[in-house]
C-alpha cells in the first residue's frame, strides 16, 4: 500500500512564481529518490476558522496563501530511505536555505499510512 508525506504551509502571495519554481526543483530528486508523486496544491477556496483551520494551523498572514501538497511513495519504507537520502544529493545543495520562498518554521508534515484509496 502507498505511503504519503503531507504537508501545509503558507506561501507569500508574491512567492508563488518562485515556489512553483521550487517545487519543479525538488521533483526530479524526490522522484530519482522513489517517489510515484507529487502535488503542489495552490490554496483556492481555503476559509479562515472560529477554532480551528488550515489558516490557523500555519499562522497565515494576510499577504499569504495556504499551500496543501504530499508525495505519494510506493512504501514506507522506501519513503523513509529518500528522506534519509535526499539530504545527501549534491542537487539540494544548489538550494539555498536562507532563500526559500516560504517560512519552514510554519510548514506541518507529517508522514500517513494509507487507509483507503478510492
């Protein structure tokens, strides 16, 4: 059964060019390192809560999106060997941390079993 990492976070507004960009970077070395997928989904429709939601959950600023994205991987165990890889491909080394087009420090993740696949 596919594994899935998920992920939230909220992206500038005027950042979305360039974290397209980033996301288009990163594919081919989620992919050589065993992912099926992965989707960058640009928040549309995404309401601010009373208690709880997505908003809240990445201290959205006005100026910013959420962003909804997760890779499918074939397994959990090839998931956790390309994480434990990734760090070590000579390609994430041409990102530069301090220039990332969101805040990391408000990105969710987590990784899921999947339940059900309809």
């Amino acid at each position: 059964m596919p594994y899935v990492d998920g992920f939230l976070l909220a992206v500038p507004t005027d950042n979305k060019g360039a974290y397209k960009a980033f996301a288009e970077q990163m594919w081919p070395i989620i992919k050589d390192l065993g992912a099926l997928a992965m989707w960058e989904c640009w928040g549309d429709d995404v309401p601010d809560g009373e208690v709880t939601s997505f908003p809240m959950a990445v201290k959205k600023a006005d100026n910013e999106v959420v962003v909804f994205a997760w890779i499918e991987w074939p397994d959990k165990a090839t998931r956790d060997a390309g994480n434990k890889n990734m760090m070590n491909d000579p390609r994430m080394a041409e990102m530069d941390p301090n220039n990332m087009p969101f805040d990391g420090m408000r990105m969710i993740f987590g990784g899921f079993e999947v339940l059900a696949k309809f």
